[in-house]
C-alpha cells in the first residue's frame, strides 16, 4: 500500500494505482496541462475514490503505507490511468543495434 499527499490530505491506496499516478501526473506536467483524476482509494477499510488535479503547480507525494491483511484490487483503475493518453509508453519496436526496448517520455529525474 502507498500513502498518497495531496493538498494537505493523505490518502491510502495500492502500489499500482501509486505509481501509475506518479508517473501521470509527471507526463501532464511535462505537458503544461493541468487535469482533473478519480483514484481508488481506501477509507476506514473500504473503498472510495478521490478526485485531484495533477498537472504543473500541483505536488504529490507518494510513499510507503503499512497495510494489514489481503491489498484491494484497484488493478483496473490503475490500467485505465496507464491507458491515458499522455502516459508514458514503450516504443513499438526493439532497438536492433542493443538488443533492448526503446522506451519513450520517460524522465529519469522522477
């Protein structure tokens, strides 16, 4: 589980939808553009959703969450963030000279 800070709140939520957030959040700034997102997230054990912006100018945190019993499965959610269309993505071919993946709009100073 991963604790997410947003606006002076902190909200609970799985790896997965953690980092595809970082990630999303990174590109739409990088961009200039500012977007509204819902995460999944958990409340008192339960599940609920949160809405914030990510974009320039709106700073998020994620860090480490203990968590006790089974992490929910918020897997779909996490997919449709990564399905965005400014999301960062693998290229579509192998590099031929190295042998290994060429990957796009990745910034290595996250």
């Amino acid at each position: 589980m991963k604790l997410v800070s947003y606006a002076g709140q902190q909200l609970v939520t799985t790896d997965d939808v953690a980092d595809a957030l970082v990630q999303l959040a990174a590109a739409i700034a990088r961009e200039g553009e500012t977007e509204a997102l819902q995460i999944p997230v958990l409340v008192d054990g339960e599940k609920d959703c949160a809405d914030l912006l990510a974009g320039v100018g709106n700073d998020i945190l994620v860090g480490p969450q203990a968590s006790e019993g089974t992490d929910p499965d918020f897997s779909e959610e996490a997919a449709e963030m990564r399905a965005h269309r400014l999301y960062p993505r693998a290229a579509d071919h192998d590099d031929e000279d190295t042998g290994t993946y060429v990957v796009t709009n990745f910034d290595p100073g996250l």
